[in-house]
C-alpha cells in the first residue's frame, strides 16, 4: 500500500497544500495566494491573516479525499517568519490530533524534488527560480551545494519590482511586454564569479522608464538577467560535470529563459527539463513529495517542529538519494 503525505506550503504569499502518494502521484494540490494591494510588496502580517483564513478550508477539502493520511509535512524555511508559523501551527495540530509522524522541509529542495519527479531529471543542474530565491544547485557529497546564488534579491522579485515602477502588476507582465520589444538597451551585466545581482539593473531599467519603450526595457531586462541565469548555469555544468539542467520555481513558466536554457543546453549536448507550469510556484505537493522522500527524518514528537527564516538548502543531509 503506497503511504500518503499531506504537505503545507506556507513561506510567502501562498498557502498550499498537497497530497502525495509514495508511488509519486499528485492526488491533490490546491493553494490560495495572498494578493497585496496594486503597487505594494508583500506585507507580512497581512499574509499571515490571509493564511490564517484560507488554512482550514484547503486541509479540509485534502482531509476529506484522504481521510487519514500516513504522514504530515511542512515548509520549514527559507521564508517569512509569520507565515511559516501558520503552515507549522498547522501541521503540528494535524499530527497530534491525528496522531501522525511530522516531518519539516526545506522549501527549496522541494521545488528541486517535484522537478526531478516531474521531468524524470536524475541527476541535474538545478536553476531555482523564484520570487524569494535565485540558487544554482547540484547534489554532491550527500547534499545540495549551492553553486552559485543571488547577492542581492531574487529574479522574481526583481520582476516584481521593475513591473510595478513601470506602472504593471507584475513579473507576468514583464514577459507580456518583452514580447512586443525589439530594440536591445545596454544594462548593466553582473555576474560575480558564479554570482549574480539583480538590483542594479532593477534600478537601472527603472530610471530608463520615460525615456524608453516600456516593451523595449522589458525585453532588454530579460535578454540580460536570464543570459546572465544561463551563463552561471552553463558553467555549473562544465565544472562539476553533469548532463542534465533542470529549471524549476515559480519563474520558470517564463518562456523566454527556458528557451535560452535549452539552446545552451543543445549547444553542451546536455538534456533539458522544465518543471510543468502548474508545479512551478509555491505548491503542497512539492511538500508532500518531499516528506515522503524524509519520512525517515520525521521527528518523535510534533512540538519539536521549528521553523528557519534562513535555512539553507546546503544544510539537509539528502539521505533519499544515492
Ligand atoms: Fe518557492
């Protein structure tokens, strides 16, 4: 009989919960997302009271599939402190009033997993992509090392941002807009060792706002910071020698990197793989799937469970994989 694992996504703005099966198939998956008003960032008391509301309905309806599942996990971190306190409050009353073993997770490896599952992608490169996270990985040594990282913000949230200093909601219309661009401005191009920053050009690209096409910026914004996400991933390959890359995170339903990905790897004759659209952002199931990779790891008593602002993916033993 396959195990089932709920799972509770809960880091930023979406509260998700999923349920997994050990043989690997998604049997539910259902998230609300927290929307702050036009023009504003994340405001993290308001998506806690978001996730508050909207928990008992989404772990209702998984609960009513289920019935009682064999395993509960959480997202442990990376994120914001009151909104893994709602999915960890959550999952700590499940598996006490259920009775069930509990097991956190680190959010980042999750995407990785639900990728791997997802693609079939054995061993990869990784570009993580997201609006809180930008980290080139590879498993060596038992762990997820991280090759090469953000400085500053992340690749989705410099969309964000650009989006709304030119007046449009979001990283989604970023790629609407650079889509109708043709003419390629010179920005600033920051790549730092295998390091990368996304702010100055932030800042650059804002400044150009009324003296260039806003289709134009947006274009030239994404031909520069996904050459620079495709060179940091290129040399990620050829140094630790790997055949495949794997793209996964919310900004990976974005076309235009993934089609810059897959030239590169074409050109390497390496294998490319990108999550499915609708397991690219924050999801239960990636948590689910993830749990039940950890099952080995669930703690003995759910008021151990903790949460970590700033767990780093290269800090989780990857015991599941060989
Ligand atoms: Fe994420």
């Amino acid at each position: 009989m396959p195990k089932v694992c709920l799972g509770i996504e809960s880091t930023a703005h979406t509260f998700g919960v999923g349920l997994v099966s050990s043989s690997g198939e998604i049997l539910f998956n259902s998230s609300d997302t927290y929307r702050p008003k036009k023009g504003s960032g994340i405001i993290p008391n308001e998506a806690r009271e978001h996730h508050q509301q909207v928990s008992p309905g989404l772990i209702g309806s998984a609960l009513e599939l289920c019935g009682k599942p064999d395993l509960i996990s959480y997202s442990k971190g990376p994120g914001m402190g009151p909104m893994l306190h709602v999915g960890m409050n959550c999952a700590k009353a499940l598996a006490k009033n259920l009775d069930i073993p509990l097991v956190g997770v680190n959010h980042c490896i999750a995407h990785v997993e639900i990728g791997a599952l997802s693609t079939g992608a054995k061993n990869p490169i990784t570009l993580y992509v997201s609006g809180g996270n930008t980290q080139v990985l590879a498993l060596t040594e038992g762990r997820y090392r991280v090759f090469g990282e953000t400085l500053d913000i992340a690749i989705g949230n410099a969309m964000d941002v650009l989006a709304r200093n030119l007046g449009m909601n979001g990283a989604p219309d970023i790629e609407g807009a650079a889509l109708k661009g043709a003419k390629l401005l010179e920005l600033p191009y920051t790549v730092k060792g295998m390091d990368l920053s996304f702010s100055g050009i932030v800042t650059h690209c804002s400044r150009l706002a009324n003296k260039e096409n806003v289709e134009d910026i947006c274009y030239s914004f994404q031909e520069y910071c996904f050459a620079m996400l495709t060179e940091v991933t290129e040399r990620a390959v050829a140094h630790v020698g790997r055949d495949e890359v794997l793209l996964t995170g919310g900004v990976a339903r974005n076309k235009r990197l993934s089609e810059m990905l897959r030239i590169m790897c074409e050109e390497r004759g390496a294998k490319f793989f990108a999550v499915p659209k609708e397991l690219a952002g924050d999801n239960g199931a990636m948590i689910a799937w993830l749990g039940l990779l950890m099952q080995d790891q669930a703690l003995k008593n759910p008021e151990d469970a903790t949460v970590g602002q700033r767990f780093r993916t290269d800090e989780v033993d990857v015991t599941w994989k060989k």
